[in-house]
C-alpha cells in the first residue's frame, strides 16, 4: 500500500466512512474484497516510522499525547502529525533519543510542555502558522537541532523553551512575539546571531544565559523591551548590538554592571 492508503474490507464499508472521513475525488484500488483509498490530502490523524522501516498509522481524535506514542520510544525515526489531530499534549515525544524529523500539519494549534524536550537526534523542526504559543520547555535539550522556522503568529516563547540546544546557530524572533520566557534559550552555546521583533516588550531572567557563541543581536523595537540584570549572563565579548535609528531604553541594556551588554563589551549600532 501507498503511504496514504487506508484498507477497508468492502466497497460499502468505505462509502459509509466517506461522510466521516474521507474526502471527495480520492482514487481506488481493489483487490478481491478489499478496498484502498487514497486521499488527498489525506485526512490522518498520527503516522510514526520506526527505524525498521515500519509505518503505524495512530488512530485518534483530537490530542496526540505521550500515552499513543510511548510503546514506540526506542524505534521511532519520523513522525508526521495530521490534519485530524489538533494538539500535541504535554511529553507526547519526550526523550525519544531516535528522532530524527517530525512534520506537524497546520490543524495542530497547540504544542504542549515538554513535548519534544530531550530529542536529541531532532535536527530540524517547522513550526506551523496554526501555533500561537512555544510553551515550557517543548525543545529543551534537542542537541542536535540546527535550525527552528518560528512563524509570524507566535506571540509567546515559554519558559526553557530551547534551553540546551547546543546546535543552533541563528534565531529569527518574528514581529508577533511579545515575550521571551525565563532561560528561553538558556545554554544555545552554538547560538551566534539573534534578530527579536518589534513587538517583543520583554525578556526574562536568563532567557540568553550561557550562550557563550553569542556575538551579533539585532532588536527591531523603538521602544527597548525590558530586561533583568542575567538576561545577557555570560555571552561573548566584544558583540554588536543592532537597534533602530531613534530608539529609546537600550542604555539599560549596554549598563556596565550585573550582567548587561556593557561588562562585556559589547556596541551598540544605530541603523
């Protein structure tokens, strides 16, 4: 069977689930009593490859949550979340160490905490437009991640949202976020540049602590958003500090005590 294709056991079978299910213009095969579909897009719910190669298809409706998938910890490789399921429940994918790429369609519109923290084969993830908040800790520790699409239409980044992951080099904070939670990206050893919206009115304790690659940061506010005396705790010297020409409230972050800017360094550019 093809990756989409759903068995049922006679043709009436499969117009009865039509109503429900399956949209219109699908193609069909059959073989002796048994029909397949394919529809397209299709409507699914959870498909999980395991590193054998195996395809399971999740039955669900609505929240995928760690109960579904944990029996699949130690083989999973991919995961593709579907245009049946809306959420994505806390832990759903905590700690699965084996994978490697996860696609999550736009009916998803919320991610729960933890859910993918300790993925450390996880490289690379896009965040669908449908999501308006990166909650508590949802990427925490992804070691291996290089690379994050957070879309315009995020408003909040949580807690510990991308503490720990060494791997990113860039991050593009886009104009409808207006918070960045404590330790956000607390250890981002790796993390080099960081461009943070117009909109963004605050950043929390320790949101870029120990993110000792840090060099470049280009704030797009007039307005500076407020921040703590550890929100810059041990970024790299010498770094630049990129601001709009006619700004207001980046002296706070260029102060010279505490754990500002200026005990590192750091200059500030108008432009």
């Amino acid at each position: 069977m093809g990756k989409y294709l759903r068995k049922f056991e006679t043709t009436a079978a499969y117009d009865a689930a039509k109503d429900g299910l399956i949209k219109p213009n699908v193609s069909l095969c059959e073989d002796s009593n048994v029909v397949y579909y394919a529809p397209v897009p299709p409507p699914f719910f959870c498909k999980l490859t395991l590193n054998n190669g195996e395809v399971v298809d999740l039955e669900g409706s609505g929240e995928l949550t760690s109960a579904m998938t944990s029996s699949y910890k130690s083989t999973l490789v991919s995961a593709e979340i579907g245009t049946l399921c809306t959420s994505i429940g806390s832990m759903a994918f905590i700690s699965f160490t084996s994978l490697t790429s996860i696609n999550i369609l736009d009916s998803v519109t919320s991610i729960g905490s933890f859910a993918f923290a300790g993925c450390s084969s996880l490289t690379s993830i896009a965040i669908p437009y449908s999501v308006t908040n990166i909650g508590e800790s949802v990427f925490r520790d992804c070691k291996g991640l290089t690379s994050i699409v957070i879309p315009n239409g995020v408003t909040s980044i949580g807690s510990y949202a991308f503490s720990g992951c060494y791997g990113l080099t860039s991050v593009i904070i886009p104009d409808s976020v207006t918070s960045i939670g404590n330790s956000a990206f607390y250890r981002c050893s790796g993390l080099t540049n960081c461009t943070i919206g117009n909109s963004v009115t605050s950043i929390d304790n320790y949101a870029f602590q120990d993110c000792s690659g840090l060099t470049s940061i280009t704030s797009l506010a007039m307005t500076a958003p407020t921040i703590t005396n550890t929100t810059f705790n041990s970024v790299k010297t010498d770094g630049t500090l990129t601001v709009p020409s006619g700004s207001s409230g980046y002296d706070v972050w260029m102060g010279t005590g505490d754990y500002y800017l200026g005990k590192y360094n750091w200059t500030k550019v108008e432009q």
